[in-house]
C-alpha cells in the first residue's frame, strides 16, 4: 500500500511538473519577446535620430555650399575676364619683344594702354581726324565690312565722352508694349512728322533686346517719352547686366515746359 502511495505521489508531481513547465516557458517566451520589442524601439529611434543628424547637417552644408559659390562667382568671373583681357591686350605687341629677346609679362599690355592713349590724342586733331575721315572714306565703299564697321562704331559711339550725333542722347522710358508696362531704352535722334492737321515731334527711342547690337526702334511722341535722371553710360550698365543694375528708385526730370512753368 505505501508503495501505490508513494506511486500515486510521484505520479501527481510529474503531472504538475509537466503542467508548469509550458507556462514557465511561455513566460520565458514572452519575456524575450518584449525585450526584443524594446531593444527593436530604441534602434529604430537611434536610427530615427541619426538620419534627422544626417538631414539637418547636410542641410547646413548644402546652404553653406550655396553661399560660398554667390560671393566667389563674381569674384571668379571678374578675375577670369581682367585676366582675359590683360592677355589680350598684352598679345599685340609680346610678339614684338620676344622677337627681341624681351620675355616681362606684363610689358606688352602697358605698351597697348599707351598706344591706345597716344592713338586717343592724336585722333583729337585735326590731322587725325582727317586721317579717320579718308580711312572710313575707304571702309564705307566695301560691300560687306562697311555694315559691320557702321554697327561697331555706333555702339562705341554710345560711350563715347565726346557724345557726337551718333552717339545715344538720353535714356528713356516709354510705355510698351500694353498699358502699364514699360521698356527701357535710348533716344539716337529726333523727328518732325507733318500731316494735313499740323506737326507732330516724334523721338525715335532704340530699345534693345540683345545686350546693345540688337533692338527695336520706336517712334514716339515726345510727350509720351519718360526721361529718368540716368546718364547714357548708366543706362548701358542696366541693359549689360539684364536689369540687375537698376537703381531702387527712379527719379523723372522735368520737361522743358514744366522747367519754365517753375522758373516763371
């Protein structure tokens, strides 16, 4: 009898012992669930946090990037063009020199600049400007130089100190090409249209659309012309630079009439 006993005894325990033994693994399981849950949350908000690091920096950088490229752009295209241009001007005589034996950089260009002074005071005479006279006297009579000849010198006109009457009298501004827009272009000369009620003065105004070698002309009423306090060579740096060096504010100078009217 003790034996069925301690049979029965055993029996149970084993019994019990199987029945725990799945719920102690479950809560093994359970327990390396969450801990996986949680160790899996706190990589994806260490990633999450890396990648808004990564963002903001790259960000900073991008913008930092951007600024420098806007203050060494003009630096860089304005050295590039003067260095251009120094040798350029240097080539027309550094052939001379080295010819000679004479290798300075530098020498070539300051003889041009003089050349180009003493050509400039030479042409202010009168033998030099009858020397330019029987000179263009010759390039006009060529059939296709003369039209390119004609186009660059009434674009140095332009700039010229002398302001002959080749040259762009004032800047204006006229209405076009509806109500409410305005072009920005050059007074080269005046006209008087006559008709059967009486005269008209018409200002034929250039209003350029590629830099200053190409435009359009119109002729316009005087009355209708908009003359703001710019001088010519303004005028030209605002249409060089596409508008960029257009000043904030825009004065109108007074016509003629509204000149009198405030004296008398």
């Amino acid at each position: 009898m003790g034996d069925d006993k301690s049979s029965k005894v055993m029996a149970t325990r084993e019994r019990d012992r199987e029945l725990l033994i799945p719920v102690a693994a479950a809560g093994v399981d359970d327990s390396s669930k969450a801990s996986s849950s949680s160790s899996s949350s706190a990589s994806s908000s260490h990633h999450s946090g890396r990648e808004t690091f990564y963002k903001v920096m790259q960000s900073w950088a991008s913008k930092k990037f951007m600024t420098g490229c806007v203050i060494l752009f003009p630096i860089a295209v304005t050295f590039y063009i003067t260095w251009w241009f120094i040798h350029f001007v240097d080539g027309f005589f550094s052939p001379i020199y080295a010819q000679l034996g004479i290798d300075i950089f530098g020498l070539g260009f300051m003889t041009s600049i003089t050349f180009i002074f003493v050509v400039g005071v030479f042409m202010s005479s009168w033998l030099g400007t009858s020397l330019l006279n029987l000179g263009e006297w010759f390039i006009k009579r060529m059939p296709f130089v003369r039209h390119i000849y004609n186009a660059s010198k009434q674009i140095s006109s332009a700039i010229s100190p002398d302001q002959n009457s080749q040259a762009f009298k004032e800047v204006a501004i006229i209405r076009h090409p509806r109500i409410g827009e305005y072009a920005f272009g050059f007074i080269t000369s005046s006209v008087i249209l006559q008709d059967h009620s009486g005269e008209e003065e018409l200002c034929c105004v250039y209003v350029p659309t590629n830099h200053l070698y190409i435009g359009d002309i119109f002729l316009v009423n005087s009355k209708d012309v908009i003359r703001p306090n710019l001088s010519v060579r303004e005028g030209i740096e605002i249409v060089v630079s596409g508008g960029m060096s257009m000043p904030q504010i825009l004065q109108i100078l007074p016509t003629l009439d509204q000149r009198i009217n405030q004296v008398v």
